[in-house]
C-alpha cells in the first residue's frame, strides 16, 4: 500500500512567513537554525492539515502573519500536495478574511467540512510541551493522550467537543437557580451518551498501545506501563458496553447535581480522569524518572502508537511531527529514533537548533536550513 506523504507544502502569511514553500520527496525531513527562526511555525502550519487548533491550540485569527503595529493579522493559507492510497491529493485550509473566527477547507479545490481531513491525513506530534507532561495537571496529560486516540480514531475529537460543550453547558444552567430540570436531563443525556464513547475510545487505545509496547520489548527507549484512572475508562477496560457506561453516568450526573452546583464543576466524568505512566524497567512512576527518562518515555508512546497505526490498512499511515526533541536525548538514543522513523517507512519533520544533531540522517533525510523565516534545502 502507498505511503502517505506530503510532496509539497505552502504557506501564505502564515505566522513568521510571507509566503514559503517545501518541496518534498517523501523521506523524513529534518529544519534547523536559530531559536525563532520559524521551526515550529512550519509545523504548525502542517498540524492544520486535519481538523482542530493545531499543535499550539492556537484561535484561527492569531495565525496570520502581522508587523508589530498591526492589532490583527492577515488572512493566512496553508496548500499541500498529499500523496495517498489513490494517488496525489491537493489540501488547502486557511482565513479568507482577517479576524475569521473559523477557517476555511479546500480538497481538490472544493469547499469541505475540516472533518474530511481526518480520512486523508494522520498526525502525531511531541512538542516542548510535553516536556513537563508528568508533573503537570491530569487536564494535559488527558490533552495528550487524547491525541493519540484521535490519531487513530477521528471521530474521537467529535466526541470530546460533543462532551466538552454539554458539560459546560449543564454547568451554566446549574449556576441558575432554580434550573429547568427537563433542559438538564437533555443536557445530561449529551453528555453521558459523548462521554461513554470518550471512555470506550481511551480504553480501546490504551489496551492496544499497551500490547504495542509489550511487543516492541526493550528497546534504546524505557518501556512504559500504561493505565488510565478514570471510573468509566475504567468500566470500559472491563468490558461494559457503552450503552452501560452511558446509563451509569447519566444516573450519577442527576445525583451530583446540588454537588457539582455548590462545586461550580462537573465532578464526575471522562474529564476527570488521568493518564498513568510507569517506567517498566526501572519500577517506578514517570514523574520520578529524570528528564531524560520521561522524554524517553513520551516517545517510546509516540512511536508505539505511529507503528502501530502504520500497519492498519483501512487508514492513511500518520505523519511525524517532532519538535525539538532531538536536543533532548543523547546520541545513542538520537541515532535509534532516527533508524525507527526510517524502519516504519513513515514521514516525519524534526526540528533542532543545530545542523549537527541530525548528522546522522544525512543521504537519509530531507534537511532545510531556516533562518528569520528564510528556507534554504542542503546540498546532499
């Protein structure tokens, strides 16, 4: 089966860029220059290539490229050629007017709804982010776990809005006193329908990473024991149907109503539960590894989840985004994410402040200089 891959990529005032273009060849693709040269920009603008924020969860009217002086950005656009299973694909998203609060999406050049984009492109992407992923709130680690569901599953990030709008909207009809019980029962019934598929998703993800991880053995990076917290994952894992995930928090949502009143929070549900993560070799928890350790250990569930996904033949194989991250392992463990990436067959952007972190993938590699928003492709 053909892999999928970006043969050109555009941008027009996107972020730092005028205007810019990559064209590409299919192999893993390697940026580097100075701290704001406009690395991440580049990824960014690729992340907008299935539906969502991007990978800076950024509002659509923030992205246009603007001076100093400017109060608003420009109308921004991002093309690509995309080569898939039935050949090339031509994808455009982007403002046509400045200020637009949603973006356009163009396939072949006809309108579509962003919701498209998700059966042609697959993206997982580890940014700086993550570095802190597990000493930071539960909200982040679900955030990034999430993602990776939705790699595989798209219809995910629809059912995470779904339950992340019902709940908000339950909690604003909650504020109000008395509150309209026949609103509230419409409300909860959203919401526990949403959050049993939520919950029936991150268990199907979490056992088949988990089986991923268990295959792949030990290898340059720290095996990860993974769980999730969550009640209803938790239901979920154990076999419950969503039918009854469903009916169980919707009977628990109408009995913590004067609590989640009194709490101005829904204190029950999908949103509350966490991401767990263990390194196997070393018997402890990830938050009490060292930095180092817990890098390792995110991309071990990056490339886990981006194996795995290169094999399913229903489905565009995902693309790679990872920014920054070379700098952070040393170089045994540089040179074994690099002969990965190559070994899966699958495309992928790297970023790093020096050409010499990516020595290694030289004749192997796409690589680009870029320097104040300028790209410049290496001589090989």
């Amino acid at each position: 089966m053909p892999r999928t891959a970006l043969r050109r990529l555009t941008l027009t005032d996107f972020r730092s860029y005028d205007r810019a273009a990559l064209a590409l060849d299919g192999r893993p693709v390697f940026l580097f220059g100075p701290n704001g040269a406009g690395k991440t920009n580049l990824l960014e603008a690729i992340s907008f290539l299935i539906p969502g924020r991007g990978l800076r969860n950024a509002a659509m009217a923030e992205v246009g490229r603007r001076e100093p002086a400017d109060a608003q950005g420009l109308a921004w656009a991002v093309a690509a050629e995309l080569e898939g299973a039935d050949g090339p694909v031509q994808l455009g998203t982007g403002l046509e007017t400045p200020g637009a609060a949603r973006r356009s999406v163009r396939i072949e050049g006809e309108p579509a709804q962003p919701g498209r984009l998700a059966e042609l492109v697959r993206l997982v992407w580890l940014t700086p982010r993550e570095d802190r992923l597990f000493l930071e709130a539960a909200s982040e680690r679900r955030r990034f776990f999430d993602r990776l569901v939705f790699a595989g599953e798209p219809g995910h990030a629809v059912q995470v809005g779904a339950y992340e709008r019902a709940m908000r909207e339950r909690m604003r009809l909650l504020a109000e006193a008395p509150a309209d019980p026949a609103w509230l029962n419409a409300l909860e019934s959203r919401l526990a329908k949403a959050g049993a598929a939520v919950a029936m998703a991150r268990a199907r993800t979490l056992e088949a990473l988990s089986t991923e991880i268990a295959a792949r053995g030990e290898r340059p990076f720290p095996q990860a024991s993974l769980a999730l917290s969550g009640d209803w994952e938790a239901m979920a894992a154990q076999g419950a149907s969503a039918e009854e995930i469903e009916a169980r928090l919707g009977a628990a949502l109408a009995a913590t109503r004067p609590r989640d009143a009194a709490a101005g929070r829904a204190l029950t549900g999908p949103h509350r539960g966490d991401l767990l993560v263990g390194y196997v070799q070393k018997g402890r928890v990830a938050a009490e590894s060292s930095t180092g350790e817990q890098k390792a250990l995110i991309l071990n569930l990056i490339l886990a989840q981006a194996s795995r996904l290169s094999r399913a033949k229903s489905q565009p194989n995902p693309i790679l985004l990872l920014d920054e991250v070379a700098a952070h392992l040393d170089s045994f463990r540089r040179a074994a994410l690099f002969d990965e990436i190559e070994a899966l067959g699958l495309q992928a952007f790297l970023t790093g402040t020096d050409a010499a972190l990516f020595a290694t993938l030289t004749g192997r590699a796409q690589g680009f200089s870029i320097d104040a928003g300028r790209l410049t492709a290496l001589d090989e």
